[in-house]
C-alpha cells in the first residue's frame, strides 16, 4: 500500500499505539494475569453506582437518553454541560470564565492533536515552530501527535533523591531555553507517567516565561483539580487567558466517553470548535450527558476529594512499600507519587533497556509501559531513558501486588546479569 507521508507518520511503530494494543488485547484475552501498563482508571465502586444511577435516570426521562444518544451535540461541545462546568469552575476554583472560554473534544488526545498543531509546526511565514516541555520525562501520547517532525524540544530535569529509594524530578529552569522557534509551552500536572506534581511557585514561573514570549502555558490537569482530584500534594487550580488548562473526565471513571475539556480564551475555543466540526462534525455528547447533574450540584468535587483521592492514595502507599521491601538492597528508586496512579520505577545502571525488560515481564503476564517513550523532545543520548518502567497501580490489589511481584524478580535476575 503506497501512503502519504501522513499516511507513513500516523501508521508507524509508537509507544502510544503498543500501550493502547495491550490495552485492549488484556481486556479480551488470557494471556495477561497483571495489567499494570494501562492508563485505564479503577472500576472504583461508589463511583460506577454514581454512573450507573444517573443512565438510569436518564432512561426514564422523556427526553434525556434520546437527547443524549441521538441529537448531534453543537461543535463546541454540548451546551449544557459546557454551561454548567463554567459555572462550577468559577464557584469552585475562583475563575472567571463562560461557555465562550470551554470547548469539549472527542478525548484528551484529540485534544493535544488539535492544540499542538495549532500552536507548533510550520507557519505561512516560513517559521517553523515547537512544543516545549520543561519537565522530561513527559506523556507517552504527546510523542507522535506532531503533524510535522521535529515538533517537541524538552529540558532535561534535576534529579533529587529523597531517602528510603524515591527520588523527584525537577525543573532546570537554569538550562530552560526560551527561544524564539517556541509556538507553546505545556506539561502536565500531576506528570504522567511519574506522579510529580510541579509546585504553584513552578507554575508561576512558568507562567511568566509563557507571557514575556507571547506564547501560551498548556496545562494538562486530566488527573488533577479539581476533578478527578487524584493529586496528593497541595496544588492551586490556576487559568487566566495566557493559559489553556485541558482536564477530562476519563481518570474520573469514564474513559469510554471519549470526553476532552479545554478552557481557554475564546480565539482558541473558536478554532477548537472549528477542528472539531471539520474532523469529527462535533464532540462526544454521552459523558456530558452523564455528569451534567452531578457538575451542576458540585457533587463531582465531593466525589473526586471524598472517594477518589483517598481510593489512589492509599493504593499508592501499599505499592509504595511492597517495592520498598522487595527491592530494599538494589540500586533502585521510585518517583515520589504526589498524583495520577502511576509508580515511575528507576533502576540505576540496570545492564538491560527497558524494552528488553518489558518483554521480559510481558513473558510472564505482567504488562508495564517502557520508559524510553516517555521522553518525547529528548533527542540527545540519555542512559537514564532506558533504566525507567511505568506501572499502573489502579487494578485491584491482588493484580497490583502479584505484579510488583514479578517486576522485582525480574529485576533482580537483570542487575544479577551486570
């Protein structure tokens, strides 16, 4: 088959394209005992009877499941719920925005695809133009989104250790290079894959560097406040029109949904809602649906800070301290978590890549995420990128705890290699 070079680009070998093929093949087959590799959240059960009461709700409306299935919701997203999540945003978190400054999308991928080739690539003058990350490592799905190449540049961080095998990544903002080939900047808060939550003074940082360049501060918050509130730091929701904040309500616990948020000023909305009409006619309307009522009643919030963050953190201590305890004399670290539910495990000098080493727990049902694809931007050598592995700790505690199990047998047979 002979394709375009958008053809070849978008159907090549990628990190987001094996994570999400695990996905799936877990969910249909036998061969995997311990799927720790997936971004999928916990079916956490006072959320789902949350879900589950309000389709049922909506089937005994006279409009509300008809509406929700079978009208084709406005491009920006559907109004209802848009209206409502303004309002909640600026009764929770202090904001001033309306449905002019919120457009939803088909997921927080589509998203990243939309914002990042408005922002980067090359422009009518010529110019061409990237996505900055300051804080490497990064998401595995911002990789291959770039409908030109060289499309990310990232800045190595700051390594500090931490005592009892965690350590923290940090912003160098000594070596943060501001140039002028900059189209935004963005990084995600909490970071997937690692858990780290950059500090409000960090941000604030950020925040000034973004408005001297007259380039826009992308905040992805789709784990963060203040829904699903999987963060277990203090951190300020923050926006103003020189930011793009991205939430989602996938890590809520609906994932199928297909439901991206960007709150952003309304030029930015205006193209959004324009991409949005011309790729897909108009977003997925179900989720919205779904959580209107709860986002009208501010019950969201009660369930993001009462059920699920409490559910995240304490699954985050226990695996925490199993690897802590099966790994205690090797030379290995875990990322502090302060969010998401991902453990970002090092293993320092470890004389196998971290392909290799998901292959090998791959062999033995464990499904893990290589580090080496988290590091979209980095195009120098770095040893540091092949020692690293994502793992999920939302599945439940006998499949977390069975699988670190196996990680930390494998490693000891890997660093017995050295």
């Amino acid at each position: 088959m002979n394709l375009s070079a958008f053809g070849e680009k978008f159907t090549r070998k990628s990190g987001i394209l094996q994570l999400m093929d695990d996905l799936g093949k877990a969910a249909s087959g036998d061969d995997v005992k311990y799927m720790l590799g997936g971004g999928n959240p916990a079916h956490i059960p006072a959320v789902q009877d949350r879900f589950r009461d309000a389709v049922l709700r909506s089937l005994d409306s006279d409009s509300s499941f008809e509406h929700m299935v079978g009208d084709y919701p406005a491009p920006q997203g559907e109004r209802r719920f848009v209206s409502a999540l303004a309002n909640l945003l600026n009764r929770e978190c202090g904001w001033s925005v309306g449905p002019e400054n919120v457009a939803l999308t088909n997921g927080s991928q589509t998203a990243f695809f939309f914002l990042f080739n408005l922002f980067a690539g090359t422009f009518s003058d010529g110019i061409h133009k990237k996505i900055l990350f300051p804080l490497a490592p990064e998401y595995i799905g911002y990789a291959d989104v770039g409908l030109s190449e060289d499309c990310f540049i990232a800045t190595r961080p700051e390594m500090q250790l931490l005592g009892d095998h965690i350590f923290k990544y940090r912003i160098d903002f000594d070596g943060l290079a501001i140039t002028d080939d900059l189209g935004a900047i963005c990084l995600s808060r909490p970071t997937n894959p690692t858990g780290n939550v950059i500090t409000d003074n960090e941000i604030a940082k950020l925040r000034a560097l973004a408005r001297e360049s007259d380039i826009p501060l992308i905040l992805d918050t789709a784990y963060g406040s203040p829904f699903p509130g999987i963060i277990f730091t203090d951190a300020a929701p923050v926006w103003d029109e020189d930011l793009i904040v991205c939430m989602s309500l996938s890590k809520l616990g609906l994932p199928a949904a297909r439901t991206g948020i960007i709150i952003a000023k309304p030029e930015v909305i205006d193209a959004l809602t324009a991409l949005n009409a011309i790729i897909g006619l108009a977003p997925n309307g179900i989720g919205g649906g779904l959580v209107t009522d709860m986002v009208n009643t501010g019950e969201i919030i009660r369930l993001s800070n009462e059920v699920i963050k409490p559910y995240y953190q304490q699954k985050a201590d226990q695996a925490v301290a199993q690897l802590q305890d099966e790994l205690a004399d090797l030379d290995f670290y875990i990322h502090k978590p302060e969010g998401a539910f991902f453990l970002w495990l090092w293993f320092k000098g470890i004389p196998i890549g971290s392909q290799e080493f998901y292959e090998r727990l791959k062999a033995r049902g464990v499904l893990v995420v290589p580090g080496h694809y988290f590091f979209p931007g980095i195009n120098e050598p770095w040893q540091h990128t092949q020692e690293c592995l994502r793992v999920s700790y939302a599945m439940d505690d006998e499949v977390v705890s069975g699988g670190l199990q196996i990680i930390a047998e494998e490693a000891r047979k890997a660093y017995g290699e050295i």
